[in-house]
C-alpha cells in the first residue's frame, strides 16, 4: 500500500472522528437540555403540549415525572398503534417505517455483517487499509478473493431478510388502513362518502349525469365476484338497523349530493384581494392598538407631551394616543413595498368595495362557464369507493375520468379544479421537464459537496489545494468530515420549495396528492443526488487519484478504492441524523420560541392564537424521503462497510425515540391532509430501490475483483452472476407485489370482507354503514376537529360563498380595540375584539379561536 493511500486512509478516519466528536458534542449537549427542563411544570406548553391544548377527545394522559418512567412510558408502554387516534395513519406508518426498517431490519444486519464481513476484510495478509476502511469490502487482499464470498452470503440473507419484511408491511398496511376506514369514529366523518371525480366529460358534467353513472357503476360493482354487500349491517352507534342503500333502487342512485364546479377567476381574483387586505388591516390596527398603549405606559402620549388638542381633535379618541402622522400605513403588493398605499381609514372602504363586489357577482353564479371537476357524496362509504374503483370502467368515452375518495373541502386545490384533461397532461410533461432539468443543473453543487468530502486526493493532484493537506487534522477533519454533510443538508432543505410548486404546476386538484407527488420527486433527488452523485464525485476521485500513472489498473482501483465512498456517508449519518434526532427530543428550538415568545408571537390575536395553541406538524413529503434515503444507504453499504450498520442501528434508535415523543405528545397532524398512510406505499419501494442499488454496487465489485495475477477472480465471476439473478429475482417480486398481490384497489379502497387485528385500538366496521342526513351533521365528529364536508356549500369554490373573515383585534384597557372595532362595522367590514386582552406589558393574550371559528376545547389542525 503506498504511503499517499494511508494517509488517504487516516484522513478519513481523521474526519470520522471530528464528524463523531461533533455529534456527541451536539448529542450531549442536547439531552441535558432535556434532562434539566422536561419536568419543570411550567414548561409543560413545551414538553407535553398536547395534554394542554388537544380537543378533549385526543388528550393522552400526563407522563411520569421520573426520567426512567418518562421513557419506559413512552417507548415501551404506548402502543405505537395509539398514533393512529391522535394523529393519524400516515403519522402511525412514519414511526413504523423506522421500527421495521431502521430498527427490526438493522439488528440482523449488524450481527451478521459484524460476525461474517468483517473478520473476512480483516484478518491478515489484506490490502493494509487502516482505520475504518480496513474493515470494508475492499480490504480484501488479492491474493485471498475467495473471501469474499462470505460477503456474498451475507449480501444474500440479508436481501431475504429485507423482503420478508417488505413483504409483512404490505399486508400490515393492508390491515390497518382497512380497520382506519371502516372504524366508527371515521366513518362519522363526511369524508368517508365523499368522492372528487376530475376531467369529467361534458356529456355527463351535470348531477343528473353523474348520478346516472353512479348507478351504472353499482350495477358493475353487484355483478362483481365478491362484491355482494351483506343484508344487514352493523351501524355507527346511534344509528338504526339496516341494509345499505342499493344504488339501483334509489331514484337519487345512492348519491346525497352533487357539487359542479365553476371557472370563476375573476372572482376568485377579487376574494383573494379581499382576504389578503383583511390581513393587512388586522396587523395594521392591531399595531396601532400597541403603540397607542406602549405611549401611554411610557408616557409618550400626545396628551402628556401638549400635543393633543381637543377642540381641534374630529373626537377620535385616538388622538389622545398616536399622532396622526404616526399611525399605521401599508402597501398592498409585495412585502409591503409596492402597490396602492392603505390606511386605517381607506382599508375598510376597499374591503367593503370588495364584498359588495363579491356579493354582485356571486348572483351570477349560474351563468359561469362549469368546470371538469365535481365532488360527489354517497349514502354509504361502500358506494363511494365502488364508484371511485369503476367510475372510469362504466363507459369508453369516460376513460380520463380519474375518482379520489376521503376528500375534504380544505385539501382541494381550487385553482386547479378548472383544467381540462389535456392541460394536465402538458403541464405535467413541462412539470418533469423542468424537474429533470433541476437534476441536472443540481448536480453541480452536489457534486462540489462530494469532492469536498474527499479533499485530500484533491489537494494532492492540485497545488492551489496544498494548504488543505497541511492545515492540520482538526481543520482537515472538518472540512472533510463536517462541512460536506452541513453544506448537503442545506441544498436539501431549498428543494421542496421549488419542487412543491412544480408538482402544483401539473394540475393535481387535491394538496395531498399534491404532497405525495412531491414525496416521489424530493425522494428522486434524495436517491440521485443525496448517494449516486456524492458516490461517484467522492469515491471516483479516490479510486482515480492515480490515473495519470496506469489505466491498466482501472478495475482493480475501483474495486480497491470505491468502498471508501462509505466514509463520507458515516460521516453524514453523525452530522446529520444524530444532531437531528437529539434536536427532536429535546425540544430544544419550541424550547427557545416559547422564552421568546413575547417578542416572536406576533402583532395580532390571530398569530398568538396561532403560536399559543398549535402544535408541531410534520410535511411528510419532505420528512419521509430524508429517512428513506437513511435507509438506502445502510441497505446499500451493509456488506461493503459493515461499521454504517452499526452507527445506523444507533442513529435509528434515537430517531425513533425522537419521533415517537413527539409525535404522541408535541404534533397534532392536520386532518385534512391525512392520506391513511399512502406515503408509506412510497416508501416501501424506495427499499427497494436501495436493494437494486446494493445489488448493482455488489455485482460491479465482484466482477471487478482481481487475483494476484491481475486476472478477474473466478469466485468474484460467480458472485457476481448470482448477484445479477438476485437483482432479476427482486424485480420480479416487486412486479408480483406491486402489479397483481398488491394492485391500487387492495390498498387504496374498501373492501367488503376483511379480518384486522384486535390489537389496534379502532374498532372496525364493514364501511357500508348508511345514515340520515339529520344523523350526518348529528355525528360529524366535533370532538375531533373535523365538520367539514357536511353543510351545503362544503365543495362550492369558497370565492363563491365564504365570508369575510373577522378583522379580530386586540380588547385592550384603553379601549382603542373597540373603538376601532366600531369604526371598521361602521363601514360593513366585520370586526371583533372576543376573546382577546392586553396585559400591561402590551402583550396579546387570547382565550380561543377568533370568533368566526369552531372552538371544541382545544386547537385541531
């Protein structure tokens, strides 16, 4: 081994270890945090949020004070299936795809690698490699090939293992998303009838139309083998005994209402100007309000400085507080820079122009041009997802019609509910195109992150990089080990911000289908850019660096010198994963936003509202993809570098910890957003993908693998041969799973017959249940914070029917928030100080929602 290779070799464990000493640092440091603050009962906004601000339905009981109970509770004694209640399927799956996966796939992974790989690359004569690299795959000396054979093997049992476990989630999730459906507490909800149906064609675009397709498609669904709906069938629990509505028997044909969308730009337009003006003004009030009593504390009124005159004042009583030329103004376009200048005089004008405008052309509603997209609801749960399965089957002229079930009005993308079938096909074709596009361009940057990583081959073939090599082991250590995983998190957190209005572009009429394909592309750049470039620009140059002096032995270093790639990734997993994870369960940033919170919660009842009561929410579209590609690089690098199983095992540990804390006790996910688990489909064939990768990786080693004859190795021929069967072997698995055993109606709909497991704590129903439409609003589930869908209106645009929303602002001991209260209804704009106070240190304080919302005794998403 040549002396540049060992220190090649020492500086990557050199920036291991900074990376390693970092993370403890972070790690350690952030568990006293917790360890010193989580049971100080002042704190308990911070630490146990959700048993103070949970609708009473979803409170959990209080922790143990203790440390040791406080774990044992939350780790051991809280059925993760718990999750499901309060915060949902998809929120259950997150937590699940890092036991199974993170957890239950690893452990076996580090025994047998550590057991099998290891004393394979180890044991002497081998190729001298030091320090963690003379552990990997590619320590393996020349002269002993056959070695890797119990690689081999341990690359085998393992890709059995991770399919079995693939193979039990898909028939986990099966279970649970069915027993989630047809539980009681969600079928009270009007989402579990409620179906949206896009490109609707123009020969059936009305609600006699679609009622008649309704019953087509139940007489396709009774003719159906299996499909046969019981007789009688238990129902919701103060619901009457009964069959389930037969479509075909019912001049309605199951269907309790029809909503037919509308092209209303124009007012959409106006709505918006109205809303966002109601915004400004809350903010502009609710800041005079402040400063009139900031002057009077301070006494820096008008009145005290002999500045006030009462004959000359037009009464405002105002005027006693805030010189005019001190009250607040503001411009209505961007960040208040540009646009036509409001005050707190001509802003109600505009907004009570606005809504006379709107209630003019709300007149007209009838005479817009219709739109493609229509919701239907059902009498049942078993018609709604009957017609969604067959909609597109009952005719060859309705073949684009696409149906989506378990929708509610806050999850529609209403601009996007107007576009014809072909729109979206072109504006997906662009969607990608610039996708694709920000691949390419990204890779520059990622790319530089990756040479980084392996600077010291660099800065030996370059001399302006000489300073580098010679700066020392500390520096070199985090310019190696520290900066590429730091500058790697960064250009990932920019991603979701363009790709979300990319994945928008394309026409999805729901935001979480919207979410799911921004799952699919975050995770494209995750797989592409977060392994596949850092991979080659890292562990390319190292297997490179002497490519000036042969090219005859181009295989041999790239057998050698690839596996050392692994170290920039242990050194990701340190610096990112540990220092996240103990992010998470210290709470140290809510932490800090709650000391500060008298000078970030914000100018308006409505943001302290907001900062008061809401709880953390996870975006599982860019949460989830991060934890896959955690996954992919331990599935990929367990035989190679059997120590990424080890720390990944510790990293997943952690996470799991981490979110399984919060989640139960600091997050409360949005309802609306809830897809009962379709993320984790996705992530399921991301293991996938990793086990392709691995394969691939595995079957170029073994067939690059050379004897000391410089020939190719006959036991790395072999391997490799197998390795490619394999590969073919988990494609073919993948189709069977995906294609025949596990096709989108067994996942994503109801089924009339099924068995789940007692352990889960929803009871199930059969998702046929009927009910009256009095028993609907009766039943529509207020103590969960979810109403929506049942009144009339539910699926009409809201630029068609919403109200104003309340200028709320600010019931202080001067009265300044009344009078301007007054002020703005004066001008038909509604406004209210309910629910509000100031303190005498100027501080907003509120009791609940603002008053035109629901309050069920807790904040719900």
């Amino acid at each position: 081994m040549s002396a540049t290779g060992k220190n090649t070799n020492a500086a990557s464990t050199s920036s291991f270890v900074t990376a390693l000493v970092v993370a403890g640092i972070t790690v350690g440091v952030l568990t006293s945090v917790w360890l010193i603050l989580h049971s100080k009962g002042t704190l308990k906004r911070v630490f146990q949020p959700r048993a103070l601000l949970a609708p009473d339905a979803k409170k959990p009981a209080a922790l143990p004070s203790g440390i040791g109970a406080y774990w044992k509770t939350i780790l051991f004694q809280t059925p993760d299936t718990d999750l499901i209640v309060s915060n949902g399927p998809d929120a259950y799956f997150f937590l699940r795809f890092i036991k199974v996966f993170g957890l239950k796939m690893l452990l076996p992974y580090f025994l047998l690698s550590f057991v099998i790989c290891i004393p394979a690359s180890t044991v002497k004569p081998n190729q001298q490699l030091e320090g963690l690299n003379m552990l990997s795959f590619g320590n393996v000396p020349t002269t002993g090939q056959n070695r890797h054979i119990a690689h081999f093997i341990c690359s085998l049992l393992l890709i059995a293992w991770t399919l079995y476990l693939v193979w039990g989630e898909y028939n986990h999730f099966v279970q649970i998303r069915q027993a989630w459906l047809t539980s009681p507490q969600h079928l009270a909800l009007a989402r579990t009838r409620t179906v949206a149906v896009t490109n609707v064609p123009e020969s059936v675009n009305s609600s006699a139309g679609l009622k008649e397709i309704a019953s087509i498609v139940a007489r396709i669904d009774n003719s159906t083998p299996g499909s046969t709906v019981p007789s009688a069938q238990p129902r919701m629990s103060n619901a009457t005994e009964g069959t389930a509505i037969n479509p075909t028997n019912d001049a309605e044909g199951g269907v309790r209402q029809v909503w037919l969308t509308r092209k209303c730009k124009d007012i959409e337009k106006i709505w918006e100007e109205r809303d966002k003006e109601c915004t400004r003004l809350e903010g502009g009030a609710n800041k005079l309000i402040k400063l009139a009593n900031t002057n009077q504390a301070k006494g820096k009124t008008p009145e005290a400085k002999g500045q006030y005159d009462a004959e000359r004042s037009s009464g405002d009583i105002v005027d006693r507080y805030v010189l005019a030329k001190k009250r607040p103004s503001w411009k209505q376009g961007p960040l208040g820079l540009f646009g036509k200048k409001q005050d707190l005089e001509s802003s109600p004008l505009y907004i009570a122009e606005r809504n006379a405008k709107l209630s003019d052309l709300r007149k007209t509603i009838d005479d817009l041009p219709q739109g493609n997209t229509a919701f239907i609801r059902f009498a049942s749960q078993h018609e709604a997802h009957a017609f969604a399965r067959l909609v597109a089957k009952t005719d060859k002229s309705n073949k684009l019609m696409k149906a989506g079930v378990e929708v509610v009005p806050e999850d529609v993308q209403w601009s996007n509910v107007s576009m014809s079938p072909y729109q979206r096909k072109i504006r997906k074709a662009i969607s990608w195109a610039l996708t694709i596009g920000l691949i390419i361009i990204w890779a520059i940057p990622v790319a530089f992150v990756g040479i980084v990583s392996n600077i010291d081959s660099m800065c030996q073939k370059a001399s302006w990089l000489a300073w580098i090599c010679s700066s020392g082991p500390v520096v070199k250590g985090i310019i190696k080990g520290v900066l590429p995983p730091v500058l790697l998190a960064v250009l990932f957190m920019l991603l979701p911000i363009i790709l979300r209005i990319m994945v928008r572009f394309q026409g999805d009429v729901r935001k979480s289908d919207i979410e799911l394909g921004l799952f699919s592309r975050f995770w494209l750049f995750q797989v592409i850019h977060g392994f596949l470039i850092v991979t080659v620009s890292s562990g390319l140059i190292s297997a490179l660096q002497n490519i000036g002096d042969t090219t005859s032995g181009l295989p041999t270093m790239l057998a050698t010198n690839l596996p050392t790639a692994s170290i920039f990734f242990l050194t990701f997993i340190l610096t990112a994963t540990f220092s996240s994870a103990a992010k998470t369960y210290s709470r140290a940033v809510p932490y800090v936003m709650y000391l500060l919170k008298g000078v970030l919660a914000g100018n308006t009842p409505r943001k302290v509202y907001m900062k008061t009561y809401k709880m953390d929410s996870f975006a599982w579209a860019t949460v989830f993809p991060p934890i896959c590609l955690l996954i992919c690089i331990s599935i990929v690098y367990s035989v190679i570098q059997p120590m990424m199983n080890l720390l990944a095992l510790v990293a997943f540990c952690l996470l799991y910890a981490a979110y399984k804390y919060t989640l139960h006790w600091c997050a409360d996910q949005p309802d609306a957003s809830e897809t009962g688990g379709m993320f984790y489909i996705k992530a399921l064939r991301t293991v996938f993908v990793a086990l392709y990768l691995e394969g691939i990786c595995l079957a170029g080693l073994f067939f690059l693998s050379t004897d000391d004859q410089g020939k190719r190795a006959k036991s790395g021929l072999g391997c490799g041969a197998v390795m490619v069967a394999v590969i073919i072997g988990i494609a073919l698995f993948q189709i069977y799973i995906d294609w025949f055993r596990f096709k989108k109606p067994y996942l994503y709909y109801v089924h009339s017959t099924s068995t789940h497991s007692k352990s889960l704590p929803i009871e199930s129903k059969n998702g046929v249940t009927e009910t009256t439409s009095n028993e609907e609003y009766d039943n529509a589930g207020p103590q969960y914070g979810n109403t929506s869908g049942y009144h009339a209106k539910a699926f009409d645009h809201p630029a068609l029917w919403k109200k104003q929303p309340v200028i709320w602002l600010t019931n202080d001991q001067l009265s300044i928030g009344n009078h301007l209260s007054e002020k703005i209804n004066e001008k038909n704009v509604e406004a209210s100080t309910e629910f509000t106070s100031m303190d005498n240190k100027q501080k907003i304080q509120v009791e609940r929602s603002p008053p035109d919302e629901a309050w069920y005794g807790g904040f719900t998403q």
